[in-house]
C-alpha cells in the first residue's frame, strides 16, 4: 500500500481557525441582534447600527479600511485554500521507509565541509536539488575545493542526489 | 494537530464572502461598477423590521457557531487506538497493543542510528498501524549508518508483522542546536 508523503501543515490548516473565529464574531452580532429586538437586553442593536451606515453616499474611512483589509484577507483564504502541503522531507532509496529533511542534509554537508583539511568553516543551503557549500578557506588551500567536493559528496552518497555546488572564500592572513 | 478535511472547502467559500464584501465597499466609494447606486436599502430594512428577523438572525447565530467550534476541535489530535488484530486460527485471536512496542522501535533507532531524541507519533492505517520516528540526527553522521539502521528496523517490524498490521517510517531532521547538547562537541 501507497503511504502518504510526509508533508507540513498546510497554510490553509492556520487560516482555518482564523475563519472559525470570524465564523463565532458573525454569530456574535446576529445573536445580540436577536437579543436586543426582543428586549432580553437594553442594548441597541449593532447590526442595526451597522445598517444605518449603508444609506451614506459615501463609506467613511473606517468602513474603507475595513473593506479593503476583507477584500485582502479573502484573496488570501482564497489562494490558501488551493495551496498543497509543501513536502517537509526527501525520500531515501532503500529497503528502510526513511525520510531526510533538507536541514539535516545541510548539516551534513557542512559538518562534512568542515572537517576537510584547511577549511576553517563552512555553511551549505538547499534549495530544491542542489546544496550550495559557502566554505572560508585557510590562506593558500586554494586546493580544498576538490576536496570539499569529494567529502560531501561522500557524506551524502546513498541519501540525497543533489547537485553540490561550493563556494570558497579565503580568509585574510 | 489534524487537518480537518472542511478548512480547505469552507476556507475558500469564506474568503469569496470577504472579497465579495470588500469589492462592494470599493465600488461603493469609487462607484466602478455601479451596484451600489442599484441598492435599494429599503428592501433590507423592511427585512429587518420584520417580525421573524430576530428569530432567523438567532438561528443562524447558533448554526454558526455550532460550526465554527466543530470545526476548532476538530483539528484537536485524537489518540489513534492501539489495538491491533494478528493473523488468528480457528476460534483464538489476538489483539496486539501497539503501543507495547513503540518504545522498543524508538530504542532500537537510537541505539543503531547516529541519531538522538527520537520521538514517535502512532497513525491508523488500512488495516494496520503507522508508527513514524522521528530524530534529530548527529552532524557527524554518513548516509550509509542512517540507511543501514533503517533498513535494519524495517526489516526486523516486516519479519515480525508480515501481513503488514505495524509498519514503520523513519523521519531525521536537523540536528538540535548546539547548545541543547549534552556533550560538548569536540573537534
């Protein structure tokens, strides 16, 4: 049987308990408005407060504010609710169900960086399939390079086909 | 927490309302389309004064928020039961608790695996259970010993379980940071 990916949360997920809330203020307003016309309390009802706005030519510039920031936030619950979970982990062939998040290969790699030979300190970023060493360079290892490439291509092999890409800097003597 | 399968469907029918609502404020105060100078308010107040409004207003209050608190708890985790049944014979049977056995997963992975703080989370799957380990891996680490260890374990859960009731999933994330270590780093 076919497992399911393992993925983030969803955007959608987050702005769903934003919309839930909204749901409970809406209802807020049309229960106060039940209560108020039929004199379970004193007050004056806010929708009918809010309807009375609508015979302006003009909104004011509350109402303005707060039509643009819904317009806004709706666009916004519209497109998170097509977004797909993002994939929080990459597949590793094998006869093992293992799972290797881009962190840790990063982390790999510039522990693998580091411990070749005249490198003083190294740092690597993934994106997508290909991991980019940033590697600062003892004075005249120019040579490390090819060997940077080679551990890290080492450390990973078997876990994650990424394309290596390094960049070295020499430090100042 | 779970992801019930209404954020998606009512997130978007939402998020129509509030464009909808805030286009018409647009068009109310740049008159682009025009609806607004059509709006005849008299209708809605004539609505509002009526005397079923209130009792209308009172309902839909309680079904949205009926809805609205549905939809928070369900995305509270539930515990996936953890009874699972073995292959039986004749008239016996036997349920096994997988519980019972996730412990016993987590330390073979932290035993074998160049891996620390392994954390477990129990699914249900069809006919099964999903047990997905999850640890931080150590930066010193090579492929080859994360590889072994979970093949080793997905052996081992495939040799005791082979009609599939327990199936195991290894998830390594980075490693934790450098001041939650317990031992120092010794270059």
């Amino acid at each position: 049987m076919k497992l399911r990916d393992p993925r983030r949360r969803p955007v959608v997920s987050t702005l769903a308990v934003l919309a839930a809330l909204l749901l409970i203020g809406l209802a807020a307003v049309l229960a106060q408005h039940a209560a108020s016309e039929r004199g379970w309390t004193g007050a004056d009802s806010w929708l009918r407060a809010a309807l009375a706005v609508l015979d302006d030519p003009r909104p004011s510039v509350w109402v303005l504010t707060g039509g643009i920031a819904a317009a806004l936030l709706g666009l916004w619950f519209l497109v998170a609710a097509f977004l797909p979970a993002r994939r929080s982990h990459l597949p590793v062939d094998g006869i093992g169900d293992l799972w290797v998040s881009p962190r840790a290969v990063e982390a790999l790699a510039s522990d693998a960086a580091e411990r070749t030979p005249g490198v003083l300190h190294a740092a690597s970023e993934m994106r997508r399939r290909r991991l980019k060493v940033k590697a600062l360079l003892a004075p005249e290892h120019e040579a490390a390079v090819a060997d940077i490439l080679e551990a890290v291509g080492a450390r990973l092999h078997g876990i994650a086909e990424v394309e290596i890409v390094v960049q070295a800097k020499e430090a100042n003597r | 927490m779970t992801t019930p399968k209404a954020d998606r469907p009512a997130t978007a029918v939402i998020g129509l309302l509030l464009l909808a609502a805030g286009a018409a404020v647009v068009d109310w105060r740049w008159d682009l389309a025009g609806m607004w100078t059509r709006l005849d308010t008299g209708e809605v107040d004539a609505a509002v004064d009526a005397g079923w409004f209130p009792w209308v207003a009172l309902a839909a209050a309680v079904a949205l928020s009926a809805f609205a608190l549905w939809w928070l708890l369900a995305r509270l985790p539930r515990r996936a039961d953890g009874r699972v049944a073995l292959a039986s014979s004749g008239s016996d049977r036997i349920d096994l608790d997988a519980r019972s056995i996730v412990p016993r997963l987590r330390d073979d992975l932290e035993r074998s695996a160049p891996v620390d703080r392994v954390t477990s989370r129990r699914s249900e799957l069809r006919g099964g259970q999903l047990v997905q380990l999850r640890a931080n891996v150590d930066p010193r680490a090579d492929a080859a010993s994360l590889v072994n260890a979970a093949g080793s374990l997905t052996e081992a859960v495939r040799t005791a379980f082979p009609d599939g009731e327990i199936t195991v999933r290894v998830l390594v994330d980075e490693p934790r940071r450098e001041r939650a270590r317990r031992t120092p780093r010794v270059h």
